[in-house]
C-alpha cells in the first residue's frame, strides 16, 4: 500500500492559480494512474483529473481549460494547476491512485480556500 | 448535482442489515463496476468494495456489492455503531469518458 500527501498553499487569491503537489511514498510512481479529486465543504466528491505515469492526461469536461496535471517521475511527485480560482473553487482536495473511480489509496485531503 | 443517485440519508439499529442505493446510466453503472467508499468526519474516503465484491483485506464480508442494470447497492449486515460515516458511490462513465460519483449517503445507526 502506497501513501500518499498534499503540500501547498491553504489560501489562494481569486483569480489566481491554485497549484499542489502529491508525492508518493512507499512505492513508485511508475506503472500507475493518479488522480486528483476534490470534496467542497459539506458536499460530495467532484473529479477533476488523472495522469499516467508517461504524462498522458484526462480532465473533468468541467474544469477543462483551466485544469493542467503534471508528474515528475524523478521525484515521485504529480501535481495539479488550476487557474482563474473562485470562491466555488474552495475545497478539500485529495490526491489518489487508480483512475477508474478504483481509488485504492488516497491522501490525508488538503483544504484550499479561496478568498481575497 | 452529482451524475449517480444516492438517498441523502440511511439508518438501522444494531446488528440490523441495511442497503444503500445507487442509480445511474448505461453509460455509466450499466456498462461499468461500481465502487463504493465510505468516509468518516474530517478524514479521507476510504475504498471499501465493488460491484464485483473485490474488497481490500481488513474490510469484513459484513460488507457486500451488486449490481443489477443502471443500479447498485452496497449491503451492510450486523450493523455496528463503528459503520456510522458516510458512504459515495462512483462508477466509470462512458460517455463522459471519466468517473463519476454519487451524492454520499450519511448512515446512522440508531
């Protein structure tokens, strides 16, 4: 079993970009799909996007445009972009393995606000 | 609005059984497994079965999956105080060619 944590900045600015990074522990990056999906307070769960290994990528339609998921295979790290915040933005956001609704491990979750 | 269907709520007592629904679409329940996870206050969700009734080890076979066509349900026998968390559905999506999820059911156990 591989863990997984979140890093990054708790408070973002509207407009700006939201930018966290995943790193994984306790097995390698390679070989796997890895997601981001994130939780709004009191609400259910949202995907946004995954990426393979090889830098392939597949976004939420909803997001697309906005969104942009990147893995540095060198440091067992992917990270996760999301420009022109707003406040519907403000979540818990939670990295995970698997992409096919399969998550079999997740991270502890990061709350990200978004407020001026 | 999430794209599968959950009731917002579930109960039952001690030792009771009780199932939690999920509702979707061909494209999505109807052609694919369905996952479920459940997710206790203030922590991450956690993987707990699917349709096909794969479970990670430590999960009990108090807990089960099914499918039948664009529905699924997750069945808990001998409740206990300790399944009180929150349960969400997902399933892989055709059409959208990405995963979706369900709204969450919050059990209680009375």
């Amino acid at each position: 079993q591989v863990q997984l944590q979140e890093s990054g900045p708790g408070l973002v600015k509207p407009s700006e970009t939201l930018s966290l990074t995943c790193t994984v522990s306790g097995g390698s990056i390679s070989d796997y799909y890895w997601s981001w999906i994130r939780q709004p307070p009191g609400k259910g769960l949202e995907w946004i996007g995954y990426i393979y290994y090889s830098g392939s990528t597949n976004y939420n339609p909803s997001l697309e445009g906005r969104v942009a998921i990147s893995v540095d295979t060198s440091k067992n790290q992917f990270s996760l972009n999301l420009r022109s915040v707003a406040a519907a933005d403000t979540a818990v956001y939670y990295c995970a393995r698997g992409h096919h609704g399969d998550y079999l491990d997740w991270g502890q979750g990061t709350l990200v606000t978004v407020s001026s | 609005q999430s794209v599968l269907t959950q009731p917002p709520s579930a109960s039952g007592t001690p030792g009771q059984r009780v199932t939690i629904s999920c509702s979707g679409r061909a494209s999505n329940i109807g052609s694919n497994t369905v996952n479920w996870f459940r997710q206790f206050p203030g922590t991450a969700p956690k993987f707990l079965i699917d349709s096909n009734n794969r479970r990670p080890s430590g999960v009990p076979d108090r807990f089960s999956g099914s499918k039948s066509g664009t529905s699924a349900s997750l069945a808990i026998s001998g409740l206990q105080s300790e399944d009180e968390a929150d349960y969400y559905c997902s399933s892989w999506d055709d059409s959208l060619n990405g995963p979706v999820f369900g709204g969450g059911t919050k059990l209680t156990v009375l």
